[in-house]
C-alpha cells in the first residue's frame, strides 16, 4: 500500500432524513452506530440532496456534478454518466481497489464506472429495462434464488414506492439489508490487502416497500411515534406538489403511526448493519487508517404538509445526514497528515453543502486527483474547522423546465420557488425548523433579497427561462386548476405495485 493511503468506507442509506438519528436529537429513533461515527467524526446538519431523488443524487455522488450540470434535474432511467472521471476511478487510478455493495441506480446496470466490484440489488427492477432489453436481475435475486426462495424477493406483497408496511416474510438473514450488510463484510476480508480499499456499502433502507424485521419493529412497540407537520400555508399546495399528494392521500392514522414505526426499525436495522462493518475492519485490522462518510442519497417528507416521498425542497425531503468520520483508533500516516494536530471529534458543522462534495473530499483523502470542472468542493477543511464553510448558499433544482421547483439556502433561511405556477415559500429554518410559517408576505425585504440571489444564479445560465428582464417569470402563471384536473393530475402516479414473481 503506497504511502499508507488511509481506507476509504462509505456508508449510504436510501430515503433517510437528517433529523432521524439520535445524534441529530431525536430521542425515539435507535442508532448508536451512526451516533458513534458523529461522536468521532464531524455532523454536518445542513447537508442537502440538490437534486432529491435517486437517480439524479446518485449521479452527483458519482461525479461531483449537480443536477443541472449532468442535465439530468428529475427522475430518468437510463441515463449513462457524462464523464468518465467517476469518484470510483479517481480512487482507481490512484491506487484504490474499489467495490460497491447494494443500490447503484446507474445505467448501464453492469457498467463499473471506475469500480473493480460491484455487487448489486437493485430492488427487483430488470436490468435494461429502460430500452426493453431483458439482462436478468441483481445479485440478490440470484443468491435469494440459490438459498431457495427464488423470486420471493416481494412475496411479502408490499410496493416499492407505498407506505403500508408488513413484518419481512423470509427468514431474517435473507433480508436485503442483512445481506449487503454481510456481503460487505465479505468483501473487506477477501479484499486485496496490498491496495488501500474504497468501499461503498449502499444500503436500499428505509426507502419503501416497508417491511422491517419483526425484532427490530418490536423494538419500537411501546414508543409513541411522531405525526407529520403541517405548515399553515401547506392547505394552498402550489402545483408542483399536486402530484405528491397521491401518495398518502388515503392514509388512516394507524397507517401512518405503523409507516413511521417500521421506517424507524429499519434505519436500525441498517445501524446494526454499520456495527457489523466497523467489528470487520477491527477485525481485519485497517480499522486504524480507516475514514468513514456516511449519508443517504435524500430524505422522505414522512407525511409532513401532507407529503410522502422526496422530489422537493422541503426538510425531510432535502436535508440530508451527513458525517465524516476519521480513523476511529489512532491514525496512519496518510490519514493523520489531512488533521490539524489539535483536532478533536464531535464536532457540528452547520454550514451549507451537498452531494457534490463527496468525491473531491474522497479524493483529498485518498490524494487523488479531483477533476477540475466538478460543482463540488472538499469538506476536509470543515473538518478540520467547523466553523469554515465552501459557498455561501446552495442552490437546489427539481424537475423539467417550465416545471421545476427551485430553492436556494445558506443553511439559516430558505427561499423556494416553483416555475409553473410562480408559489414561493420562505423560511427562517433556524426558528421555524418545522417549516410551519411562509414568510413571503410578512418579511418582503427578507423575500425580495433571496429572490434575488436566485435570479443572479439562474441569470449565469444561457437562456434559461425562468429569467425574463432579470426578474422570475412563471410558465404557467395564469393556469388554473379546476377539481377535477387537479384530481387527474394527482392520481397521474402509476397504481402502487409490487415487483412480481422472476
């Protein structure tokens, strides 16, 4: 291993908010081994997915663009990555064995992008799909198929975009998260112990079908769930959020009580997962020139302002976890020369950054080279000082144009607008964390300079059409809705399924 380049473990969840960690304060919620990478590490609150949902956000981490950048600013399958200066083939050229262990979400399914490894679960989607092409499943499929439960993958009857929730039907061990889990494991032993290691272990849970196991919901059986928040302005949805209601529209109060318990339990489940690897790298003894970055592609709005799901720049949605973790016992020489020599852990970082920034940080620690024509900037010196940031504001962007819902924050204030319909939301984040009051009208001073900062970034752009005589311009400010085509548009979403028999 050339200069003791430090191991470089990345751990992602799918659909997993930053405020559902009890290092984030949330006393129900069970994490201790997330809480534990927080402790020695450094928590950035105001992580955000600038582009909220899977395809698109695992784009950014695979490239260090942003959704404009990739032009890729919705939810589109088969899209190939437009560079070839991936994180996994930075770290490749300088010396990394690098694997991925889970969701990939990237197309050409099969195509390693800089990775020596990949072993895939790509949640029952057919690879080649997108161009009708039949390429068999992921790995799980096949080893579920060889344990002798083939095609069972969904026999517990629940979809992959619901809330309605049912204990796992196989036995325990043969659950998704339980096999990435112990397929990274794995791999760390059988890895090429001459070469430092890049592994990605990237987890499907919480993200729906919700279906825990028992002895991890029994665990939240006597705790009184949270409910969803409503802000007072969320009665008057703007038409980007139309479609979004679909998804819990019909939900009974136990449903929803039930939604929240069986997502807690897997996100503990996925913790367990975490200790596992850590008592791995123990184990295997790198655990002391080891840095670990763990976060989730987005969050889930969990019901709140009457919304399920990611796609928008609400908190659940867009706030994501974020930690970064240096070696949790001592330090190699690669790892130790990043620190400033008073460095101490469990430090808070509240400034703003992004998905973008996970492969130069990446490359920083394993002194790769970072490409030069990223959006995303290197957190190591936030680490080092947590009171530093990388910009001043981020900015957020979702859907196609003429649709798109647009935010810009710098981690204090929010301002969100939405092209169709001209909607703007603003709040102060630090005082109404909730997202419960619109200050559009009651702070126009405090509206008109965000709406602002948002025309200055839009206006760099050539031609975008959102900018008109330096001022926002609506598609469709004129559009009204009648009942009906509001009720069309809501329920346009595909009837929720699950993944049938293969």
């Amino acid at each position: 291993m050339k200069n003791n380049q430090p191991n470089i473990v990345m751990i992602s969840c799918d659909h997993l908010r930053a405020d559902l960690m009890g290092c984030a304060g949330n006393e129900v919620i069970q994490t201790p081994h997330i809480d534990l990478l927080a402790k020695k590490g450094v928590r950035f609150t105001q992580a955000y997915s600038t582009t909220p949902v899977c395809v698109p956000a695992r784009a950014t981490v695979m490239t260090g663009m942003d959704g404009h950048s990739l032009d890729l600013t919705e939810y589109r399958e088969g899209v190939e990555l437009p560079v070839i200066e991936t994180l996994p083939q930075q770290l490749s050229d300088a010396g990394y064995q690098t694997m991925v262990i889970g969701k990939m979400h990237t197309y050409p399914e099969r195509r390693r992008y800089g990775f020596h490894e990949m072993i895939l679960w790509e949640e029952g989607r057919p690879f080649g799909a997108p161009y009708g092409e039949n390429r068999g499943y992921g790995d799980y499929e096949q080893w579920l198929a060889e344990q002798g439960y083939p095609g069972m993958a969904f026999g517990h009857g629940m979809s992959i975009n619901g809330y309605t929730t049912t204990p796992w039907h196989l036995p325990d061990h043969l659950h998704p998260t339980e096999w990435i889990g112990y397929e990274t494991c794995k791999q760390i032993k059988r890895r090429d112990w001459t070469s430092p290691l890049f592994l990605w272990a990237s987890f499907t849970a919480p993200h729906p079908p919700l279906v825990p196991l028992q002895k991890d919901l029994y665990m939240y059986d006597r705790d009184e769930m949270p409910r969803p928040v409503m802000g007072e302005w969320a009665e008057n949805h703007p038409l980007f959020h139309q479609l979004g209601l679909s998804f819990g529209e019909t939900m009974t109060d136990k449903q929803i009580d039930l939604a929240y318990r069986a997502y807690f339990a897997m996100v503990t489940q996925v913790d367990r997962q975490i200790n596992r690897i850590i008592g791995t790298l123990r184990n295997e003894g790198i655990l002391e020139n080891t840095w670990f970055i763990f976060t989730s592609d987005h969050g889930d709005n969990l019901g709140d302002h009457q919304l399920w799901q990611k796609t928008n720049f609400l908190k659940g949605s867009c706030n994501i976890p974020l930690i970064i973790t240096p070696p949790l016992v001592g330090f190699g020489e690669q790892s130790n020369e990043l620190l400033h020599s008073d460095w101490l852990p469990g430090r808070v970082n509240d400034s703003v950054v992004g998905l973008e920034d996970i492969l130069p940080t990446c490359c920083e620690i394993g002194g790769a080279e970072i490409p030069g024509h990223i959006d995303g900037q290197s957190l190591i010196p936030l680490v080092n000082n947590s009171a530093s940031s990388v910009r001043n504001v981020i900015l957020g962007e979702y859907g196609s144009l003429g649709k798109r819902s647009l935010m810009v924050t710098d981690g204090k204030q929010k301002y969100i607008w939405y092209e169709e319909d001209g909607f703007e939301l603003l709040f102060d984040i630090q005082k109404d964390p909730n997202e419960i009051t619109n200050l559009v009208t009651m702070q126009p001073e405090m509206r008109n300079g965000w709406k602002e900062k948002l025309i200055d970034i839009l206006s760099t752009r050539k031609h975008d059409p959102a900018i008109f005589n330096h001022n926002l311009r609506a598609s469709s400010s004129e559009l009204e809705l009648s009942s009906l085509e509001k009720e069309k548009r809501k329920n346009a979403y595909p009837f929720f399924h699950p993944m049938g028999l293969h």
